[in-house]
C-alpha cells in the first residue's frame, strides 16, 4: 500500500501537483488589492472618510485647472492616476471589473508574465484618466471623480485582442522530432481588422462605449460611467504587445 502522494515505484518520478486555482498570481495580487479597498474602507471609514478617500485617492480632473480649489492641491495628481483603480463606487462596480480582470488579464499574465501586466493594467487606469481630462477639459472646473478599474482592465482586454483569436503556431522540435506548441503570434493591426472575431469583438466594443454619451438623447439621463475611461485604456493596451514582442526579441538576438 502506497501512502498518497508518493510514487508507488522509489524510481518513478513524484507526480507533479496540480495547482487547484488556475489564475496567474499577479491576477490574484490585483484582485486582492481591489477588494481589499473596498471592503476596507466600508468597514473601516465613515461617509466623511469614503469622501476624502476619493478625494485623495480618486482621480480629480479639477486639480489640473484649479489646484488649490480642493485639499493637497496638485500633488495627489502624482499618484492618483494610478490609485483610482483601485476604488469603486459599489459591490456590483467591484464584481463587474473583477470578472472582467479575470477573463482578460490572465491570458496577458500567462503570455507576458507579472511585470508586463503590472505595466498595462497600471498604464490603462493613467491612459483612460488622461482621456477623460482631454474630453471633459470644458467640464473640468466641476468636481468629477473618476474611480474603478475600467482603464486597466480595458487595457488587459486590448492586450489580450492583439493575439486571442490569432492561430496556434507549432513547430517540430529540432532533436526529438516531436511536435511543440509555441503559442499563438502577435496579430498586426491590419490582421486585427481582417480577422473576423477580432474586428467584430473591437467594433462592438469600442461602439457600445461611444453610445454610452449619447444616453442622454434616449433616456434623458446621463448614464455614469467612464466610457472615456474605457476607451484610452483600451487603445493603450492594444498597442503595448507591440513593445513586449520588440523587448522579447532584443532579449533573444546575440
């Protein structure tokens, strides 16, 4: 009788443990991170708190054109680029951009590793806040807040389009003979429009986002959510995979 977990036979290998979560660990960090905020500040902080939270740690266009209008003038520009990502309005804003990190940034984790991921979903949330000034620049002497992690996971998913649906490469191993998977290549940008998932996926995408601000036209009622948010961070991150592949290659060459 052997006892579990180890081999049967002294010289048969010890089976490999299989890992019973399947999510990159970055994935798990950035999850954690969010929710941990969340629940944090509900439990921790009171409606005065939440509102300095935001204020500090949300992105406030208003401290660009009117620094001194609001506590910490423009210093909390140097980070806060980055932090709104990291807050959200409700469980359901949370759970949205949870799901969403999930599917998409875990094929960017397992392709490009931790830093690369750090870097898109960090540089999405930075890209979509500075969209968002540009196309609200007139609004700008109003307080706006922007908080949540549409920009990095938007980012994540414009990673993921540019090799997603593109073909699984194999080659023939150089000395067993045996046939390897390498993975699935980078698509141009014009490859992305020919492929038919791709540019239906993008289209789609990027459409349903540009209806948002013409909600008002239909319902009568401004729907609150950062589309522009949605759309700098995608942009950003469907070009980064560009730089990687460069960054690999320069790696490889002698």
């Amino acid at each position: 009788m052997t006892t579990p977990g180890q081999p049967s036979d002294p010289g048969q290998e010890p089976p490999v443990r299989q890992p019973i979560f399947l999510v990159p660990g970055v994935i798990t960090i950035v999850l954690g991170l969010m929710w941990a905020v969340h629940f944090g500040s509900a439990f921790v902080l009171d409606e005065v708190g939440e509102a300095n939270l935001r204020m500090w740690a949300g992105f406030v266009p208003m401290r660009i054109v009117d620094p001194n209008a609001l506590p910490g003038g423009a210093a909390p520009l140097l980070w806060s680029g980055f932090t709104h990502a990291f807050l959200h309005a409700d469980l359901m804003h949370l759970l949205v951009n949870s799901g969403w990190l999930l599917v998409f940034g875990t094929p960017v984790a397992r392709r490009y590793g931790a830093g690369a991921t750090v870097i898109v979903f960090l540089g999405g949330a930075l890209a979509g806040a500075m969209l968002m000034t540009v196309i609200q620049f007139s609004q700008l002497a109003q307080f706006l807040v922007l908080i949540g992690a549409s920009g990095g996971v938007s980012a994540l998913t414009g990673a993921a389009m540019r090799f997603a649906f593109q073909p699984v490469l194999r080659a023939r191993h150089p000395e067993t003979g045996e046939i390897v998977v390498l993975g699935r290549r980078t698509a141009t940008f014009g490859e992305l429009m020919r492929n038919t998932r791709t540019r239906a996926f993008i289209l789609i995408w990027l459409g349903l986002n540009l209806l948002i601000p013409l909600a008002p036209l239909v319902t009568g009622e401004a729907i609150p959510i950062a589309w522009e948010a949605h759309v700098g961070g995608f942009i950003f991150g469907l070009w980064l995979p560009t730089l990687f592949d460069r960054y690999v290659r320069s790696r490889q060459d002698p």
